[in-house]
C-alpha cells in the first residue's frame, strides 16, 4: 500500500499542484491527472444514477455530475495520513473509493442506493461499499476510528437520485437541514482526533416561482455546512474554491443576468474543519515512521508535536530540541533517537562520578559551596576532590554509582606504626610528642613505619 501511495506522491510533486485557496480544474496539469485516473482505472462514476434528475438547468440533457478525481488525489495527499482510513457518508458514485484505494489508503462509502453500491463494486472491490442509510449505518460504526472524512452531499434537489423518502435529495428543506445535520454530526464521531473533515458543496438557489414568487435566493448550503459542523465539535479551518469549466455556463450566463442579474455559478467551496490540534494532525500526515525524540519515555514525531503534547503554553520546538540535546542530568529524560546524550561527568569524588557540585553536596550532605571549595583545594585530604571532563558513561550508569558508592569527605595523608591519620596533629596527640617530631619521623629512613598516603 506504502508503495501506490509513493507512485501518486510523486505524480502529485512532478504537477506541482498546490494547496491554494483556489484550485483551478482547467489547466492542463489538473485534466493530465484527471485523464490519467479515469483512463488507467477505467472510473465510470456515473454509472448507478441513471435514473437521477438534474435540475441544474445549464445542459440540455440530464447530465449527472462526476465527482472530480484530481480533486480527491490531492485532497487525500493534503489531509490523510499515509494509510489512513477515510469515511465518505455520502458515496455516490466510485471516484472518490477508487482513487482512494489506489493511492493506498482504506475507504468506507455510505450510500442509500443498492444500485449504485452495486456499480461501484463492478468497477472495485478494493473500497468498502455500504449500502444503506447513512443516519443508521453511521450508528454501527466505532467513534474515532477514521483518519479523514471526505464526502459530498445532494446540494438539496439540485440533482434527485431516486424517489425514496430517505433520499434527502427528495426532501423539503427543513427534513434535509435536519438529516444533513444529523449524518455529518455522526460521522464527526467517528473521525479521530487531530484529524481533517472536508465537505465539498456549493450554494444552491430555490427555484425562482411567478405564482407563488420565488425569487431564487440561495438557500444556504454552503453556511448550513459550516453550521453542522461547528456543532459537531469542528472547527472551520479552511475554505478553498474549486474553480470549474466555464463553458456549459457560458451557454446561459446571458440569459440569465439579464432577466435578474443572477450570476452563473462555476465553482465549489470545499470546506475543510479539523477535530483537535491541526499541527499534531500536520504532523501525523508528514510521519514517516521515524521518530525524532522520546520524553519521559514517550515518542514524538518531532520537536513540535513533542513541544505541544507537553505544554503548548511554554514550550516550542527549539527548546524541546535544547533540552534533548542537553547533557545535564535534569533533562537526561529527553532524548534524540538515535543521538542519546550521556551526562557530562566533570567532578569525581573517590572516582565516583558527578555533573556538578550540587550533586556532591547532596549525595554527602554539605552545602554547595562547601563542594566547591574542596574541589578547589590543596589539602592532601581533598586529593579525591578532582576535576575531569569525561561523558563515558550512561545517566543510569552514574546515578547507579552515586547511589549504591560509600564517598568520603576526607582521605588520611599519614600511616604511623599501622595507623591512619587526617593530619600531624591528629598523629601527635595519639602517640604523645610534638607534630614536628611525627614530621621527622616521617622524613626519617630510620622510621618506615611512618609514611605519607599521597
């Protein structure tokens, strides 16, 4: 599956098509790609709706809108996680499954219509076709389980799919608004957290009525959607225009301005929302199954998701990359995959390592400063006291020393007839003469009984 989606990855990087706010489906590198998809995967989405009614009113005929394949590659390479599962509650025809599959991702489709299930396996079984309504099969389903949602609805009765009363495309307005709002609700649900839900659709006007006047106003898909959604816990975080042919709308766009200076419509909004945190979902479709870091035992992706799982109030990337690169103790916790840092030993005491004085004075009892003025010192009985610069060792490693290692603060610097002692006078006062004659001794070949221990 890793490898299909590579092969799109690289198709979608050599069209350079881009993320903007308008994406334009008339240049070449948007029909090369969508020619490529219909062509090597024989996509015949509108098979399974021939008894639909268009009401569209800009063709002669009945003609039935094919969802845009070039628009579900890139929307699943923008917002799905490699290998994700999408949800689709509102399938329709194959496109938006076989495009899915193909580029190596899971996808469930909802549809009401059996027939058009049925069509759609014709063409591929790779994708999971359900038939059935959409507000109950929603309910079977485990919340939190899918990677993106994608869909487009019935932009009311602008095209009628059937005559059943759960078609919402057969609905007055009001039941519509109440059962779109329920299925998006639901599938809200069932989308992980930190994960993208994308809607595309488009304003759609009532029908303009002399008896009865109808003027023709819009009936407010477009901001219903965004209601529905905010509802449901999302958040509305991109609105992008897909700019369309203008060529079936030419044939009208005369006509009807001058009757009422209605503007003919040639686009699609595609409202994008995001449950939970957009940079961790970033992150999660970027993740190329290599951690950069592990904090307290936990791994990130990079520094920033590891920056905004911690604290998002105080830390950010640089300083999550400080602290795992730092060699102090406190942060030993924080760690490079790949790179772990080892404590940068540069005080021993007995041989027992340490970072600083702190961790001296603690492990004895002392005060810091008092550490550091041993450290500092020429007193023989400070000769354990040492300075080094050393990082051989594991954090582990040393705090295992430092627990488990008896220190002491002092070392005698004398040995007399078998005898230790801290200092002359310590020696004079055992064996009852001056700390000048215990010297002399010392410095005497005739005493080798008495020596220095440094």
């Amino acid at each position: 599956m890793l490898k299909a989606w590579v092969f799109q990855a690289f198709f979608v990087y050599l069209y350079m098509i881009k993320p903007f706010s308008i994406l334009d489906t008339r240049t070449k590198e948007w029909q090369d790609r969508k020619r490529y998809w219909i062509q090597t995967y024989n996509i015949q989405s509108e098979l399974g709706r021939e008894d639909a009614e268009s009401r569209a009113r800009f063709w002669e005929d009945n003609t039935i809108s094919i969802f845009d394949a070039t628009l579900c590659e890139n929307m699943y390479q923008w917002f799905t996680p490699k290998e994700g599962k999408i949800l689709d509650p509102f399938a329709g025809g194959s496109v938006r499954g076989i495009v899915a599959t193909e580029m190596g991702y899971e996808y469930m489709g909802i549809d009401l219509s059996k027939q058009q299930i049925e069509e759609n396996r014709k063409q591929s079984d790779k994708p999971k076709w359900v038939s059935g309504d959409s507000d109950e099969m929603l309910d079977y389903l485990g919340d939190e389980q899918f990677d993106f949602v994608f869909t487009c609805p019935p932009y009311y009765d602008l095209e009628v799919y059937s005559d059943n009363p759960l078609d919402i495309s057969t609905m007055e307005d009001d039941k519509f608004d109440e059962k779109y709002f329920s299925i998006l609700g639901k599938a809200a649900k069932k989308l992980k957290n930190n994960r993208f839900f994308a809607v595309v659709v488009s304003e759609v006007r009532e029908q303009s009525l002399t008896g009865n006047y109808k003027i023709g106003k819009y009936r407010g898909l477009v901001s219903k959607t965004i209601q529905a959604c905010e509802e449901a816990g999302l958040h509305f975080y991109n609105d992008m225009i897909l700019f369309n042919s203008q060529h079936q709308a030419a044939r009208v766009v005369d006509t009807y301005f001058k009757r009422n200076r209605k503007v003919a419509s040639v686009h699609q909004n595609i409202l994008v929302f995001v449950k939970g945190n957009p940079d961790i979902a970033a992150e999660d479709i970027e993740f190329d199954g290599t951690y950069q870091c592990v904090v307290d035992g936990k791994k990130y992706k990079s520094f920033r998701e590891a920056a905004i799982d911690i604290n998002p109030n105080e830390l950010v990337a640089t300083e999550v990359e400080r602290r795992c690169r730092s060699t102090k103790s406190k942060y030993k916790e924080w760690q490079i995959i790949g790179e772990e840092t080892k404590p940068q030993i540069k005080y021993e005491v007995d041989g027992i390592p340490f970072e600083n004085p702190r961790q001296v004075a603690d492990k004895l009892g002392i005060t810091e400063s008092e550490a550091r003025n041993y450290f500092e010192s020429n007193n023989p009985v400070y000769r354990h006291w040492k300075k080094v610069n050393r990082n051989d060792i594991s954090y582990d490693d040393m705090f295992d020393e430092q627990t488990h290692s008896k220190i002491q603060l002092q070392l005698p610097i004398i040995e007399c007839e078998g005898v230790q002692f801290y200092s002359m006078i310590d020696a004079a006062n055992h064996f009852g003469c001056s700390d000048e004659r215990i010297r002399q001794k010392l410095k005497s070949d005739k005493h080798s009984t008495f020596i220095y221990l440094f």
